[in-house]
C-alpha cells in the first residue's frame, strides 16, 4: 500500500505519502493564496524525498472540507485526476476529521471541538467524542452562536484560535496534517470502512456569484 495524501481546504497546503503502516514523507505550508502553485511541487517533493514513483500510489487520500470553494476545489481536482491516470481509487475524508485524528495524536483524547477559519467571522466546526469519533455533522456559523454547545470543551485549529472569547482553552494542532489524514485513512481502509465522494464540503454558498439583475448583452 501506498497512500498520496493531499488536503487543501484551509490555508495549510499539506501533502503526505503513507505505505500503510506510517508516514514516510510529509510537507506542508501555510498560504491561503498560493494551492494551485505550491501543491503539486509538494507532491514531487515528497515523493523525491521517499524515493517513490507516482505510479507506485495505490490510492489517493483527499480531504473534502469544509473549506473556501476556491483553496478546497485545488486539492479535490488534483486528486481526482492523479486518481484516474494512475487508475486508482480516491477517498474522501472529512478535513476537520483529520484535525481531530492530529489533535489525539497531540495528546488530546476528548471530548473536544475542532475549528476552521471560514471567513466572514464564521468557523466551520463539529464536537468530538474522541479523536476518531465525530458527534453530528460539520456546520458553519459565527463563533458566539456556537459559544453554549462548546462550552468547557478543549478546541484546536485555527478558528478556534482566532476566537479566545468562545474557545478559550484552545489548543494545537493549529492547521491541517495529511499525515494524519493519510493515518486515518489507512486505519478506515484496514476495517473496511466506507469514505465520502471526493466532492466539496462547502456548507454555503460560494464567495463569488453572478450579481443580482445580471443583464446579458449578446452582439446583433
């Protein structure tokens, strides 16, 4: 087994190699603005320092959000494709579930709260019961609508971070792993488990739409 892991659904562009047992490469770096260009020299990176092939991967490992449409489509793409030229299957897992499988590694055994930066003051965000245990489906909304249903829990990532007044024992990891992404999902693929689609996480509506009273002019 060999797993190419690639999330890009927060700021972290993070890439990992997992031959089933461990990790035997990782890279990840923290810009909101760069995916498209960072991505896919991360993967050659990584598989130079292994000293693997691509066509060596048996199965591609992608984090499917809750992300920004823009930084979170990046990755899925990517994914996608390697997936069908090499002829390999792609797993979609949940990116804040990666979060949370880091968090225990980290130490943190729960309950616990995992979230993201979603921009317009907002987090996306679920409980967890324990690092591998998710408590209802993933939301997004802004912090102080959120402040009863997590309270007194530890929390990690970056929105927890950016919002002490609502998260105030907030704890690392602070961005997304695909090492523990790729972890998580060999653990799920050795029980047999069943993955999401490798389709976006977005929980609303895409920053950017076509304005309202749009007037579509055609030439005569």
């Amino acid at each position: 087994m060999l797993l190419l892991a690639v999330d890009t659904a927060t700021p972290a562009v993070t890439v990992a190699l997992h031959d089933g047992e461990s990790v035997v490469a990782e890279s990840s770096q923290v810009d909101a603005r760069r995916h498209g260009e960072l991505l896919i020299p991360s993967v050659d990176r990584i598989l130079a320092e292994a000293g693997r092939k691509l066509d060596a991967v048996t199965g591609i490992v992608v984090g499917v959000g809750p992300g920004p449409y823009t930084g979170l489509r990046v990755g899925l793409v990517t994914a996608s494709t390697f997936a069908a030229v090499l002829g390999v299957p792609v797993h979609g897992l949940c990116t804040l579930d990666g979060l949370a499988y880091a968090a225990g590694t980290a130490g943190i055994e729960g309950p616990f709260t995992v979230a993201t930066d979603a921009r317009r003051k907002e987090v996306y965000w679920a409980r967890y019961e324990d690092p591998r245990t998710r408590v209802g489906e993933p939301a997004v909304d802004r912090p102080a609508e959120i402040a009863e249903q997590v309270a007194g829990l530890p929390a990690v990532g970056q929105g927890a971070l950016l919002y002490p007044e609502v998260f105030p024992d907030a704890r690392g990891p602070e961005h997304q792993s695909a090492g523990a992404l790729a972890s998580l999902a060999a653990e799920r693929l050795a029980a047999g488990a069943e993955f999401l689609p490798p389709t976006p996480l977005y929980l609303r509506r895409p920053d950017a739409q076509v304005p309202k009273n749009y007037k579509v002019v055609t030439p005569q």
